[in-house]
C-alpha cells in the first residue's frame, strides 16, 4: 500500500479562508433574507480595469491569429521591462533577476526547497498561514511541539510591545518571511524596521523572503514600498509582488519576485547564487505564466492603467480607514487601516477569536476573520478587510455600535 507523506499530518489546523467560506454559506442559507455585512474577504471586490481587460482581448486575438505556446518559465521580456521601467530601475535590477510566476503564493510555497531541511525558519506570528503550512509539508518546519508551534520555527511576535509588527532580536535563523504591511495586522515596517532586519540577515547569514503583496496600499511617508530602499537589502532580500491586490488580478494570476545575483547560499563547494538555482528550478518545474496574464500585468503597469488601479486601491484605502476610524471613534483598540487594506481588532470582551467571530456573526451580521486563524498572537483579535464595498463597511460600522 502507498504510504502517506507523514509531514502533512503535522498540521494541526485547518486552513482558515475554506473555513469562513463555508461559515458564510452556512450563514446565507439559515438566513436567506438578511444582509450580511462581509468584511472577512482577502479578496478584491471591484471587475479588472478597462485598460487591463482591453489587454487580455488583443492577447486572445493575438493568439487566435498565431501560435503562442509555451512562453519562457521564468517570463516574457516585455514583462521584465516594463517592470523594471516603473518599479526597479533605481535599484538597479536587471532583466535575468526578474521571475514572473502566477501567484506570490506559489513562489512562496517553492522557494524553500532551495535551502537546506536544518535551516531554522523565522517568521512574524501572526502572519499569512501559507509560510508555515507549507514548510510543514516540505518537512522542514520539524516536529509539532505543542499548539501551532514546530520545532525548527520561531516565532518573532507581533503584539502590543511590538506595535504589531515583528522585530528582529537575537535568536538565530536563516530563512526568514516578512510581509509588508503585514497580513493580518495590517502594520508596515518603516524605514528604521527594514534596516534592522537587513542587518539581522547579514549577520546571521539569513535570507529574507520579503512578501510585499500589499505594498501598493503604503502611504505613509517613513514606511519603504520596497526592501532594496536600505542599503545592503540586495544582498540579503528578495522581494515578492503581485498583481493581485494591486491591479485585482487574483482571479487571473500574475506576479514576480526579485532576486538579486548577489544572493549567495552556502554550499559544501562554497557558495551557490540563488538566481541560478531558482532558474534551474523553474525551468524543470514550471511551464510559465499564461501570456495572457503577463500582457495584462504589462497594461496594469502602463500610465493607464495604473492610474485605473489607482481608483480602485483609493476605495480599498478609504474603506479600510473608515473602519479604522469607526471602530476606534467607539473606543475599540485597532491597529493597521493605513497602510493597508486589513484592519486588526483587539476582542473588547475577553473572548476567544472564534467565540467573537460567531457573536459578530450572529448579532451584527459582520463576517470577519479570527485572528486564531493567523496564528497564536491572534487568539485576542479578529482581522475586518477593506476589500468590502463602502455600504458593507458602514453597514457593519452602525450594526456593531448597537452591540
Ligand atoms: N501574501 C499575502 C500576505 C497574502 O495575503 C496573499 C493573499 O491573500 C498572498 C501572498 C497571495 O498572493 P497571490 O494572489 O499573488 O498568490
């Protein structure tokens, strides 16, 4: 008989998102009449833009008038360029350190198999639930110790003392996940932040995996859209972004990761560069991004585009501060909703996240995330996502002052 891969038994939790959706059906058929306020989406919630779907149509014809098959695993050029043009030129990024893949999701589930299985992992707690889960069924996160905590983990805390955010100290590791602004906490790392971070990895010989799915939703003035703003980040950083929050692409998939020649691994030869082992690895592995994706990642770049992608993150933005604002007029502790579309709330009552979602669900009609989801800092906390429509939001607002 076949056996198991044993590693996929250590996860000792669902995956969360699955969970709420079927929370939320379960909710809209005992209830087929009432409004729910949705405010647990991770999702965007406005159609891709004029000048993006205008893109995706010439591609279609394009490719019904001659074959475009397979497409470089790593991108198409045209990508690359565009890219570079509008995102990396100050940082001086080449063509061949540009990966375009389908999702940061997907690059983020590969790009351990890179590092060795006794590298020690360092990750915010609480964070996207994607850094741990796939470790665990790479084999690489060792045992179960106790809830949610595996042995070749830590775990750098975001809380209160923190300002909801991880901080480097002196616990070793060497693959590290960062995500700026965090999800689910919705707090971004200044300058300052980075800059301790960067000098952690140098010093530990570490490798940051810095997942910048949200960096279009930065606007506060100290906080870097990008890691390779500090001095020293190319040598330890790569840096993922999608297409996804920023241009609404996560029913059509595109995104890219950075990784600088620069980047060294040990090896029992010396050192390896991991620009030339990801490439190895994507060509045997992945057979590219759609070519329709990447000309519609291309139009979201142009000045058109990006202006449309513009409006749409201004509504994200305004509802994600309206729910900060509200909130936090009624006296609740709330933290993020500035630079990013995730709000997070401290439970007012003593609850467990799971007990607060089920009271936000059944009194206010509010569906929101519990922070338990996202790990154990989150037990106190329930994550509320601007992504919802403004009605949604205010809706929600007025429902939760009765409560
Ligand atoms: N990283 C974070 C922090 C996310 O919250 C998400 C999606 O919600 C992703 C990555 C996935 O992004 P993509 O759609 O590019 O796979």
């Amino acid at each position: 008989m076949a056996k198991v891969n044993e590693n996929f038994l250590k996860i000792d939790r669902e995956y969360i998102f699955p969970i709420i959706e079927q929370k939320l059906d379960e909710f809209r058929r005992n209830n087929p009449h009432e409004t729910l306020y949705n405010l647990g989406i991770g999702d965007v919630s406005q159609p891709l833009t004029k000048t993006v779907a205008k893109a995706i149509n010439l591609a279609t014809q394009e490719m019904a008038s001659r074959p475009i098959g397979y497409g470089p695993a790593t991108g198409y050029d045209f990508l690359k360029q565009a890219i570079i043009e509008t995102i990396y030129k100050k940082y001086e990024v080449s063509l061949e350190e540009v990966f375009i893949s389908d999702g940061i999701l997907s690059d983020i589930a590969d790009m351990q198999e890179l590092f060795c299985h006794q590298s020690v992992i360092g990750l915010p707690d609480p964070s996207y639930p994607a850094y741990i889960d796939t470790n665990v069924f790479a084999g690489r996160a060792g045992n179960l110790i106790s809830k949610q905590k595996y042995s070749n983990m830590i775990y750098f805390a975001c809380n209160q003392e923190t300002g909801f955010k991880p901080l480097p100290d002196d616990r070793s590791s060497q693959i590290i996940y960062l995500c700026s602004p965090n999800n689910p906490t919705g707090v971004a790392l200044t300058e300052n932040d980075l800059a301790r971070w960067v000098n952690y990895a140098h010093k530990q010989k570490a490798i940051i995996l810095y997942d910048a799915a949200y960096c279009d939703f930065i606007c506060s003035k100290n906080v870097p859209k990008s890691i390779y703003e500090i001095p020293g980040a190319k040598e330890v950083a790569i840096e993922m972004r999608s297409f996804s929050k920023s241009a609404g692409f996560t029913g059509l998939r595109c995104s890219y990761s950075i990784i600088p020649k620069e980047i060294k691994l040990l090896s029992s030869h010396g050192s390896e560069s991991m620009n030339r082992l990801w490439k190895l690895r994507q060509n045997a592995k992945y057979n590219g991004t759609s070519y329709l994706s990447q000309r519609a990642a291309e139009a979201a770049l142009s000045p058109q585009g990006t202006k449309e992608a513009n409006m749409q993150l201004t509504q994200y933005q305004k509802s994600a501060k309206d729910l900060f604002m509200g909130l936090s007029s009624m006296g609740y502790e709330v933290c993020g909703g500035i630079d990013s579309p995730y709000v997070w709330w401290k439970i007012p009552y003593g609850k467990s996240s799971w007990e607060f979602f089920e009271t936000l669900l059944t009194r206010c009609k509010v569906l929101a995330v519990p922070g338990i989801g996202f790990g154990l800092e989150g037990n106190r906390f329930i994550r509320l996502s601007g992504f919802a429509h403004s009605d949604a939001v205010h809706g929600a607002l007025k429902s939760i002052k009765r409560l």
